[in-house]
C-alpha cells in the first residue's frame, strides 16, 4: 500500500531522463528463458514488476544479477517448474512465460495471470497461437498448461492486433522448426525491442513494426547484451503534467515519435512542443484548450495507456473533449476519481466526456490502475489544496521513482510506501 501527498499549484521546469519501457523489459525478460545463454540486458528501470519476472525466472533455475538499471540473466541451467500462483497474479505479462517455457522445455503451466482490472483480458489469441504451432492445452478455471513433442513453423493469423499474443507467438516460435509466419501482428515499438533481443539471441525473425512478423528458426549463441527502449507512457506522463500544471520540461532518452500521437493532441492543446533525435521539450502557461476528439487504438493510434494521462490534464481545458476507449472495457474507472477533484466527466459505456472547469481542488482519491493512478497524480498537481493518494502499488508498477522525477522539476509530491 502506497500513499500519495500531493500539493498542487507549482509549475514545472527541467530536464528530466525517462526510465526503460516497462512494456519493453518484461517481455525481454521473458525471452531470456528460451535459449540457454547468458544475457546482460541495460537501461531496466527498477520496477515491482522487473523484480516479480526476476523472482519468476529464479524460481525457473535462472542465475539472476541486478544492479541499478543493468540485471544479468544465466539461464544456461533452467529448468521446467509450475510458476508460483502468487507470483503470476501480480502481473498479466506473466502469460508470456507460456511461449518461453514452451520453447525451451516443450512444456508449460500457469496459473491465470493478474495485473490492472481493465475489464476482460482473455487469453484466447495466446492460447489459439501456441496450439496452432503445435502445442496441446490442457485448461482449468485456474490454470493453463501446454505440451508440445515438437513446435512447427506455421501461419498465425490474428483476427485482430494483440500485443502480448504477438509476443508469445514470437517468443514459442523460436523453439519452432520450419518458418512461422504471424500475420495482423501488433506493431508496437516494444514489439521491435522484442525482435531485436531475439535477433541478439539468435532467431532470424524480421518484420516487427509492421503487421507481418516471419521466422525462419534460431541458431543459439551463448552470450547477448541488449538496450531497453525508453518507456514512451513514462514520457507521456511527464508532459501531460507539464501541460496541465504549465511550465517548460524537456524530456531526455527518449523517442519522439513513439508518442507522435500524444505530442500533437497536446500542440492541439495550445502547448508549444519541439523535437529533437531522442528529447522532447514542452513549453505551457496553464491555459490550455480541448483537443477535441481521442480515441484509443493499437500502435500507431493514439495509446490506450495514455489516454487516462491526457483525460487528465484536459480537466481544466476550455471546451468539451471526448475520449472514445476502443481497447480496454475498464479504462474509464479512474474517471469516478478524477471527479472527486472536480473534475466535470459524463462516461457513458466506452466514452468519456469532459467539459474544462476553471480550477480543480484536493481531494481523498483512490488509484484504480496503473495509468490511472499516474492520471491522478497530474490532476493533484493542477488542484489546489492537497491531495491524497492510496494507492494498492499500482504506480510503482509502471514507474521508477515518479514521485523523485516530478519533485525535480519542481513538484510537490511525496510517496511513502
């Protein structure tokens, strides 16, 4: 459990570096499970997250090493476990451990996977991938387990984009004879981080980035080093509450146009923002305008991890703004606390509407979610008065240090756990 303090009415001003992607690390992690080698990996922010995987692939046989931002993983000794129910139920990229231990074992179990409530997640696209390269299912209400005499090449074709089934599909198709093409992939840049570690470890896969992924098998070395991308919704955070609280923050270590969507709905918001090869600087009085319409889509839509962030900092946006949720059925919960605040929002079903108030106020509020309990942080910054947060380690999840980031460039935020 984690509380918030949070005191608003402070702008923001500085640079600040943004951590490794969390959505790019655990699938990285993941992946070191399918080859008997020894990975150095950099830039892993510190996460409950990265350390619950870390404690996974313990739990396998793997020799783990963690310092500050660089974790070496010897998984030359792994060997087939049932992972730990307490451990899968942190976490919904558990799921990922299904194609690994699959490639490396030919046999895999889980217990169902946690994480945010965002509504129904359902495995269904995992599960219809590893069967179609040869795996047998065997399912419970509280488990799944996969065996497999020997993984085919194969053509996967998903009905539609799924990020963590096209992570499977390419982590159990490195232990695959024959090519393996998977076609509607999801095309998100930590799809492309994925294919670079597993083009490191070995695997002649190209195509991530686009929406057909093919692989042609792997030939095994003993020994990779590999950079995590930066975290594009860590990024986003930052400037979304630059915009809301106004200021001028640049954001360092980072790819501009990973968030070219977010960075043009905020320039729409009257914010001036300027790129360079790996920074972002964002400049805003506080006075911003509606955006007008967002909707949520895959990669490279507008990124339902940062809609809650940018529903946030549009509270106090002259105008009405209308936020359309396409991905996940329970991302609009935060909303319920961002009203709190005083926050004007009408949710009906997938949608959410917001009509800019001339300020917000401190409030009791509770995180939901991961985005969500970020999205309450910006909007405690912009209040007046206090506002505190409890939240069950959601933020912590995502985020290295949030609380340290946002006091640097002049926030007044506390976090104690």
């Amino acid at each position: 459990m984690g509380i918030w303090k949070i005191r608003g009415g402070n702008r923001l001003y500085g640079d600040t570096y943004i951590q490794g992607a969390k959505n790019a690390v655990l699938p990285v992690l993941s992946g070191t499970l399918v080859s008997g080698c020894v990975t150095k990996l950099t830039n892993v922010p510190q996460l409950r997250d990265v350390d619950n995987t870390l404690k996974i692939l313990s739990c396998l046989g793997c020799k783990v090493e963690q310092s500050e931002h660089t974790v070496i993983v010897d998984s030359r000794e792994a060997r087939f476990a049932p992972i730990p129910k307490e451990l899968m139920a942190q976490m919904r990229s558990s799921v990922l451990f299904l194609g690994a231990m699959l490639a490396r074992f030919g046999t895999a179990e889980v217990s169902m996977p946690g994480g945010c409530m965002l509504g129904p997640r359902p495995v269904d696209l995992h599960l219809k991938a590893l069967e179609t390269l040869g795996a047998e299912l065997i399912l419970s209400e509280e488990s799944i387990a996969c065996r497999s005499s020997g993984l085919r090449g194969c053509r996967i074709v998903f009905p539609t984009p799924s990020v963590g089934a096209t992570e499977n599909a390419m982590l159990a198709a490195c232990g695959a004879v024959g090519v393996t093409v998977i076609e509607n992939a999801a095309k998100e840049p930590e799809i492309v981080d994925l294919q670079e570690y597993l083009k490191a470890l070995g695997a002649d896969i190209s195509g991530a980035g686009t929406d057909v992924i093919v692989m042609r098998g792997m030939r095994p070395v003993f020994y990779v080093e590999h950079e995590i991308v930066p975290d594009r919704i860590a990024a986003a955070t930052v400037l979304c509450a630059a915009a809301a609280c106004g200021g001028d923050v640049t954001v360092r270590r980072t790819v501009p146009a990973h968030i070219g969507p977010v960075t043009d709905a905020l320039e729409r918001m009257g914010c001036a923002v300027t790129k360079g090869a790996d920074f972002i600087r964002l400049v805003s009085d506080g006075r911003l305008v509606s955006p007008g319409q967002i909707e949520t889509q895959p990669y490279p839509g507008f990124p339902t991890d940062a809609q809650p962030l940018l529903l946030a900092a549009c509270l106090r946006a002259e105008g009405e703004t209308t936020f359309r949720e396409t991905i996940f059925s329970g991302r609009l919960r935060h909303t319920r606390q961002l009203q709190k605040l005083g926050g004007s929002i009408q949710v009906d079903d997938h949608t959410a509407v917001v009509t800019g108030v001339a300020e917000l106020n401190g409030a009791a509020v509770q995180a939901t979610d991961l985005r969500g309990g970020a999205a309450l942080v910006i909007a405690g910054l912009a209040a007046r008065g206090e506002t505190l947060l409890v939240d069950s380690d959601h933020i912590t999840r995502g985020y290295e240090r949030l609380d340290e980031c946002l006091r640097a460039l002049g926030g007044d935020v506390t976090y104690t756990d």
